[in-house]
C-alpha cells in the first residue's frame, strides 16, 4: 500500500477492498529514481541556506509522495562541490559565485543524505568527471589548475575540460570521489552522460592534439580516448570498492551505445553515438565488473525514428552484461507525447510496462525531477495513483548469501492512546560493515492474507529507519485486530534480512 497515515491505517481493511487493479502490477523491488540537477537552475542561487534547506525538504518529500525510492543529487557540476571540500570550491550554481561558501555553516550534501535516508530512499551523489566551466562566459580563478597547468584541460565549444588522456587529471577526480564516499553515508556514486565533449555545430572534439602527440603511442586516435575513458571507470570502480564495498558505481550515458549501421551489435537507430562520438563504451564497463548500474537516457518517443525509445529499452535489456538497467525516462516529452498504438494521449504507460516486462531492466529514473515534483500534466498524480502507487525497495547488490540479523524485541506498544509497532534498533559496530542495518521494511497482513507472501508489495506499509511505526490511532485498534504485522532489517546492500512475526 502506498506510505499510510495512523488515520488511513485504522481504515485499512476498508481500503483492501477497492484497490485499483494496477497497483497488483507494481513490483515489491524497483529502483524509482529521479534526477536532481542544480546547473541551470537559478532558484538555488537566489535563495538563503533556510530556503535552500526548506527546498531541499521540500522536493525530497515531493518525490516520496509520488513514490520514488531514489534521489540522484548533483554535488558536483563543474569540478566544484555543494558540500565542504578541501579539494574543490563552492559551486557557483548554489552562492552564485565559485568559491563563496554559504553565509551559514551548512552542507548540502550531507542535508540532503539525511533527507533521504529518514523517507528510507536511497542518495546517489551525482558528479560531472571532467566537466570545468559551463559557458565561454565563466572565468576561473588565477590559482585554478586549469590557468597554473593548462596542458591538462582542454577547450571545446567554449568549454573547459580536464583532458581524459592525462594521469593527473583521473588521480585528481578519484581523490574528489574517494573524498566524498569516505566522509558521506551515500548509496552510490553517479556519473553521467559527458565524457569527451559532445560534437557541437556538426564537429566533432579535435583538441587533443598535444596529448595525442604525447600520450598516444602510434594508437588510433578513437581507440585512444576510448581507452583514456575506460582507464577512469576503471579507476572510480576500484576507489570506491576499496573505501566502502557497499557504495555502488552508476553511469548514465547517452541512449545509443552503436547503431546498426555501424556495429551489427549496435541498435536500430540512426542517431549520436557513445563509441564513435563520446568515445564512451558502456558495455565494455559493464562486461568487466567496473559499474553497478546502468541508467541509459532514453529520452525519446516510444517510436522516433532516430531513436526509437522502445526498441533502444529492449536492446539495452538484452546488452545488459550482468548490471542492472534504469531507464532515463524524459518526464516531459513522455507526457507531452500521444501513444495512439495504446489509445493514451501520453506515453506513461507503455513506458512504465515496457520496463516491467524486461527481465534485465530494474526501474526508471526520472529526468527531471522538477516535473515529477511540479507535477507536469499530472504525471506525480498518475505515479502516485497507479504505477508508484505501492512501497517499493531498490534492487539488491552483492552476495545474496549475505543479509543483516534479524529484528529482535518486536513487540505492540500502547503510548497516548495510539498503537505502535516497536522493535530493538539495530547496534552498529565502531567500523561501517556491508550488513548493518540501515533501514527496516514493514507489512501488514490482513487475516486473511498470506503473512509469508513478502513479494506482495500491497502489504508493505513502511520503509523507514526508524525502530517505531504508529499503526492505529487512539480508538481504531478494533479494526486491525487479526492482523499479522511482518517486519525485516534491510541492508546497505538492500537484502532483506529473515520476518519476525507478531500477530495482533
């Protein structure tokens, strides 16, 4: 069911009986994500660390509503920090000037980590690799890297890059990465689209002369920066796995990994290419174990026939390679598209199905999360009605032989008038581990409903860290009486550990 108040659980039998037939649809394990970007968007800017905070709040708890399990949060959009970095400035995108800090003792990130975690979602940090400046306008600081060592950066459509091709450069981004894991409780480590600079009026990038000439050893010169890519992934996937095994590793790149026509292995599309444009191989990053999820931006119509969204979901499904697929949904274009083939005047609902049925594919991100929490034509109603309308958890990682003890001291409290479900809050030892608990799953078992059935995301009424769930209100007991509540420890991992029972 979706997340309940005290007042709507002490309805709950009642609420049992009309629920819709969708909501039997909606999987108990799916990542729900949605993309929260801060370049571009003035509002951070303009508003006070109070209001920074509220908004934060704010959108986080928009997003919960309509049943996302995920926040994907930029902390770094062009190598600079929404968090306290000794090795990076204060982004621009949040004071409005690169290296002012806050006018309060505040951490974004850390805020935003807290935020997250009390709803029981997961934080992914968000980083840009090798992105420097947005525009020709911005100017960087005299003592910047990129004015006291500028053969280590490149230029490119009035942007400025740290060069893939240099040692320095892929030491420098892990050191920021190692950084974040290691002081941060964050769930993931997230990277997107930009690697080499995206062609711009019809060129191709072509700045890298100077370290072709030093670097590239006779290679050819796509396979070279292919390979300066690969050696970064690579190199993140070990930094984080050394400094927190747990934390996982996704990339978002750009929905077309090769079209046909240029690769028999490639998809039926026709458009820009990872391989060929961005010198970015996804697969190859899967295949070797170096990334823990792929979100692939599949921000088109269902059937464009460049790329069509439909065929580059089934085909990022069956290149998959052992990693989880999220699909980068387009909030926008998806509603703002008719889907005549499902008499829809949107595409929401074949997207959302066709995710569902694909084996390899374990959720949906949304892009941006300012429509979902805007509410763009609806859509944060429809996911809230139908399709995100039940708890889910995210996809579990790691040695499914692994989980966390089981809860212990689950008891019924009776405090003010209200029942609560209570449990013993799970100890974590002086050093973080893999299996401690960080969240707990609790379902609710009508008496005549199966309480071993734990794939029924119906019966899931909280994801929540805390060790207390109000479940009846003062005089509505009577109504859950018989019912059986089940409750589990979840891990960093997301393995569930085994239910403890107790029936009321």
């Amino acid at each position: 069911m979706k997340r309940l108040t005290a007042a709507i659980l002490a309805a709950v039998a009642a609420i049992a009986l009309a629920i819709p037939a969708a909501w039997a649809d909606n999987p108990k394990r799916e990542f729900r994500g949605a993309w929260i970007h801060v370049i571009g968007q003035s509002q951070w800017m303009d508003k006070s660390p109070k209001a920074q905070r509220e908004y934060i709040t704010e959108q986080f708890g928009l997003l919960e509503q309509a049943g996302c399990n995920a926040v994907i949060f930029q902390v770094r959009p062009t190598a600079d920090a929404l968090y306290k970095s000794q090795y990076e400035p204060w982004s621009y995108w949040l004071t409005g000037r690169r290296g002012k800090a806050p006018a309060e003792d505040w951490d974004p990130l850390a805020f935003a980590i807290e935020e997250a975690h009390r709803r029981g979602m997961e934080l992914h940090a968000w980083l840009n690799p090798y992105r420097v400046t947005s525009n020709a306008k911005e100017t960087l600081p005299d003592n910047h890297d990129a004015n006291t060592q500028p053969h280590r950066f490149v230029k490119f459509n009035g942007q400025t890059f740290f060069d893939p091709a240099y040692q320095e450069n892929r030491d420098f981004i892990c050191l920021v990465i190692e950084d974040i894991v290691s002081r941060y409780d964050v769930d993931a480590i997230h990277i997107d689209d930009y690697f080499y600079p995206y062609p711009a009026d019809g060129k191709r990038f072509e700045g890298d002369d100077a370290s072709y000439a030093k670097f590239g050893g006779g290679k050819n010169r796509n396979d070279w920066r292919r390979e300066n890519v690969d050696k970064l992934i690579e190199q993140i996937h070990k930094t984080i796995k050394s400094t927190k095994p747990w934390v996982r590793f996704g990339v978002s790149p750009f929905g077309i990994w090769r079209n046909k026509s240029s690769d028999p292995r490639g998809s039926n599309s026709g458009g820009l290419q990872n391989y060929d444009d961005l010198y970015a191989d996804p697969l190859l990053w899967a295949q070797k174990g170096w990334i823990d999820y792929l979100a692939p931006q599949l921000y088109w119509a269902l059937d464009l026939k460049a790329a069509p969204s439909r065929h580059l979901a089934e085909w990022w499904n069956d290149n998959a390679n052992g990693v989880d697929i999220y699909i980068g949904q387009d909030t926008k274009r998806t509603m703002d598209t008719a889907d005549p083939g499902n008499n829809a005047k949107d595409e929401l609902d074949t997207k959302i199905k066709l995710s569902r049925r694909l084996e390899n594919v374990k959720g949906n991100v949304w892009w941006h999360g300012y429509w979902v929490t805007g509410n763009y034509k609806g859509v944060a109603d429809r996911l809230r009605s139908d399709y995100q309308s039940t708890l889910a958890l995210a996809p579990a990682y790691g040695d499914s032989s692994k989980r966390p003890e089981a809860v212990k001291g689950l008891k019924f409290i009776r405090e003010n008038g209200n029942l609560i479900l209570g449990w013993d809050q799970a100890a974590h030892g002086r050093t973080q581990k893999e299996t401690d608990t960080v969240k707990y799953v609790v379902y609710e078992f009508l008496p005549d409903e199966d309480s071993s059935d734990l794939d029924n995301a119906q019966a899931i009424i909280s994801i929540t860290p805390s060790h207390r769930l109000i479940i009846a209100a003062k005089g509505e007991e009577s109504r859950l009486k018989g019912n059986t509540y089940v409750v589990t420890a979840v891990d960093r991992m997301n393995r569930e550990s085994k239910p403890v029972k107790l029936k009321l």
